[in-house]
C-alpha cells in the first residue's frame, strides 16, 4: 500500500508522522495507542449534556450535533443515578437538575427521538443503574431498527470509584460487581461494539487527588474489575478490549499530558505481565477525558475559556480518544447554550486551526516531559503497591483508606491556594471588584411536576400483570447466580420503571451505607 502524501504546516514544511522512537502505536503505548493518532481522524468530540426533562435534553442533543459534535455524552439527573423515580420522596427537588429524569422506556424513546443510532457514538455517564440505562438504549436502538453491531458508545459502570469519591451508588460493593461483570458478560454476547465500562479517575481527581494519585487509583480499580470478571468466568481477551478510561485534565499543562503517557504504559504492562492478556487491544487504555470542573471560578467566569482551552490541548498532546470541554458558566450552574457552543468551539479551534493533529505524539523527546512521564509512573506504581498492601481497591475503599488518602491530598491543596503558594486568577490573585453578570440557565420548578404526570400516564397505560411478572422473576433471579441483565431488559421492555427494578433488587441486595454513617 502507497505511503499517504506527507502533511505540510502552514508555511508547507512537509511534517513526519511521528518523530524519533519507538513509534506510536507500539507497546507500552506510551506515545499513543496508534501509530496515526490524530492524522487520519480527530478524537470523538462530546459535550456532556442533560438537563430537565427528555424533550428539552432530546432539543440540545440535536442543536449540538448539528454544530459539529461528533458524540452524545448523557447526563442523568440525581433520581435516575441512584434508583428512584421522579415521583418517589426521595426525588423531591431534584428532578432534572444536574441532568436529564429518566423514569422508563418511554423518556428513553423521547430522549433519543430523531437521533440515529446507527451513527452516532453514546457516551452515557451513568454508574449504579448503569445495566438499566444501556438496556433502555438499547431497547431505543431496536425499535429504530439498528443492527447490534451498530450500536457503539460507552457506559461509565464504575461503581468503586463512587464508593471512593462520588457518592452515587446503591447496593453494595460485591452486589454491584456481580452486575458490572453481567453486563460485561451480557455485552460480549449482545452488543459487540459496545465499551462496557469507563473506568474512571475524573472524579478521584476532582475530589482531590494528585495526578499520580488519579492514577494508581484507577488503574487499581480497573484491575479489581479485571478480577471480577476473571472470577465470574470471563477470559481476559474476550473482554479487556472494552474497557475504557475516563480521566480529567487540570491545569498543570506538562504533567496532565505526561500522566496520560504513564497511564498507558502502566496499563499496558499491567495486562500483559499480571494478566497475561494477548490481545494488543486488551493492553491499549483507550479514554476520554474531561477537562476540570473544580479548575473553574465562579469569578470572572469568562477566564474559563482559557483554562478549559489550555486543559484540553494538553488532553489532545496526551493523546485522548475524545474530550468534553467543560463550559464557562458551569461553576454557576448547568451550561447555557452559549457556553457549550463555545466549549464545542474551542475543540474545533484545537483540531482544525493549531496542527497538534498532524503528528503523533508532538511532546515526545522532550527532556521535561519525558521525565515527568517516568516520575508520574514512578509516584503511580508506589500509590497503587499500598492499595495492594491494603487487599486491593474494593477493600481499600471499604475500610475508607482510599477516601482519607484522597481528602488528605485536597486538603494539601486548598492550604496552598489559600496561602497563595498556587495562584487561581481572579479567585486569590487579579481579582475584580466589579463583574458583568452572565446569563445563568435555571430549570423551572413545574418541570417536576410535568414529569410526574407523564410517569403517571405510563403506569396508567401499561399492562400491570406483564411487568408485575418481569419484576418478579427480575428478583427471583437476583436471589440465584444467573445474568441479570437479560430479566431486566425484559421488565423494562414492559415499561416497568427504574425505580420499581431497583427497588426488586434492593430488596435482595439491600443498600450501603459508609462506615463514617449512623
């Protein structure tokens, strides 16, 4: 095959695809998991979205995809995280606020409306009631007609790093694992193409967390997950190639980028020398990366257009496989339209304006980053040999070491932003008495209340003996060994709805309650 026309820069030098060695594409990937990178295409771009009710969240999705977006990343509001349905007390005041209310089917087919499903990648950042959410999906994806094989995107379905750092999780630690490894499982035989996991270091480093912290912790809790889903009799190679990774990138240019050439190298290794993975697929940590939310002020919010700019070029330098750009008004609530205009902007500007793209691993060689690489390894290995010494991730989340070891480091942080030692523009340094408002998006209270009554017109519209019967055996089959996906694909299927499936399993499984609660 012809070797492709070499790429100039602007003023028509002819650019290498990679420079010096070992090449991209090459084990441990430390300079990027294909020897192309960003050459033949751009990362995915995503704008994590999700507000009110379906429709109004179903409108956005459409607005983004039209302005270029090249992936759907679904935000779920509180209620829909954690098993409750719009109408349960426990709902009270928080439907639809931080993402969209997803009570059944029918918000999922409203939800997804006019979105074809065969082109577009989902990423849906759902944790607890991850099996629930990719099941609706995918009943959507059916009734479009879609091919299983076509239906491709992403489920977080990381549970631990809920336990350590989040605080979205329903049942218990071995409860909640038996359902990751079902879906695993489930999506081996069902949706190919689907990541069946993002295992994610976003929120461990937003609650706090070093860098090399972010990622001894998860790199940790993606070996449990491999462990689990060894012991539940999976073969490493049938599933490693789904995994994914999520990651935040925060402000420390340099070391963000060489984090994420650590990581891959970690990873790599950590499969083929523990695990013995053959696949190289198995051994590339694919991920997504979203740039910081504690990074932006609620001051002079205007300046988050320039942290979220410098965040997600060191994310594309570090050799990401698709970004969300987090919007300037987001320390002040949901993004506006404008602010995730701009945020999808900025992406573009990066991609199609700057050149990064036109070769591979641009930052390798360097003197500074090639040794933050080693020294982010380094610190890395350290953390994750005394998550070993404590019995592993889930045990050390279990006894909250890991939780008190990321508090510990959020605490060093905020005495150095409160001494000043580490400037934050506009919040400790630069500071501006006076500030133009900015439009801030606010979700109308009746919108609760719209929701109720549309779950309501579900109920009432249903065959109540039919999803009486698939929730009941949904229960039966939670009390056995049995996948349990397949009996709750079926009860949704019925339009039972995800409260009354988790309160089915929560019946068998109970709820977890940290050791520090009463």
């Amino acid at each position: 095959m012809a070797e492709p026309e070499p790429q100039l820069n602007d003023s028509g030098i002819p650019l290498q695809p990679y420079y010096g060695e070992p090449a991209p594409g090459e084990f441990p990937f430390t300079r990027g998991i294909r020897k192309d990178m960003y050459r033949g295409r751009l990362w995915t771009m995503r704008q994590y979205a999700g507000f009110g009710n379906a429709a109004e969240s179903n409108e956005r999705y459409r607005y983004l995809l039209k302005q270029g977006q090249t992936g759907l990343s679904v935000a779920f509001d509180l209620p829909t995280q954690i098993g409750y349905d719009s109408d349960s007390p426990m709902a009270r005041g928080e439907v639809g606020k931080v993402g969209v209310a997803i009570d059944s089917l029918a918000d999922m087919e409203i939800l997804l409306d006019q979105i074809p499903l065969a082109e577009v990648s989902t990423s849906m950042t759902i944790n607890a009631t991850a099996a629930v959410l990719l099941l609706l999906y995918q009943l959507v994806a059916e009734k479009q007609g879609v091919p299983a094989e076509k239906i491709t995107g992403t489920v977080q379905n990381d549970i631990l790093k809920e336990y350590a750092a989040r605080g979205t999780y329903i049942f218990p630690p071995q409860p909640s694992m038996r359902l990751t490894t079902d879906l695993f499982a489930y999506c081996r035989q069902s949706l190919p193409n689907w990541n069946t996991i993002s295992i994610s270091g976003y929120h461990i480093r937003e609650a706090g967390a070093t860098a090399p912290e972010e990622v001894a912790f998860t790199l940790s809790d993606a070996v449990a997950y491999v462990e689990a889903a060894l012991a539940a009799g999976l073969a490493v190679d049938d599933f490693a190639p789904r995994l994914s990774f999520f990651f935040a990138c925060h402000m420390d240019f340099f070391e963000e980028a060489a984090k994420f050439r650590a990581a891959r190298r970690m990873w790599a290794r950590i499969m083929r020398d523990r695990f013995g993975a053959k696949d190289p697929r198995s051994q590339m940590l694919r991920f997504h990366t979203q740039t910081g939310g504690v990074t932006l002020t609620a001051q002079q919010p205007l300046l988050n257009v320039v942290r979220t700019a410098l965040e997600a070029l060191s994310a594309v330098l570090g050799g990401t496989q698709s970004l969300h750009t987090n919007g300037y008004d987001e320390a002040l609530g949901l993004p506006t339209q404008l602010a995730a205009e701009v945020a999808l902007r900025t992406q573009q500007v990066i991609g199609y304006e700057t050149n990064v793209a036109a070769v591979a691993d641009p930052l390798g060689g360097s003197h500074y980053v090639e040794s933050l690489t080693d020294q982010v390894e380094e610190e890395a290995l350290r953390v994750m040999a005394e998550v070993d010494e404590e019995g592993g991730a889930v045990a050390a989340i279990e006894s909250g070491w890991m939780q008190r070891r990321i508090a510990e480091s959020a605490y060093r942080f905020q005495q150095r932003v409160e001494a000043g030692r580490r400037v934050v523009v506009g919040q400790n340094r630069f500071t501006s008495s006076e500030e133009e408002p900015i439009e801030i998006m606010r979700i109308e209270p009746r919108g609760e209340g719209e929701q109720r009554a549309r779950l309501a017109e579900v109920r009432a519209g249903r065959d109540h003996p039919v999803v009486t019967r698939c929730l009941d055996r949904l229960e039966e089959e939670a009390r056995g060994k049995g996948n349990l996906l397949p009996p709750l694909k079926e009860a949704l299927a019925a339009y039972a709805t995800i409260g009354e499936c988790c309160d089915r399993l929560r019946r068998v499984f109970g709820e977890h309650h940290p050791q520090n609660e009463v």
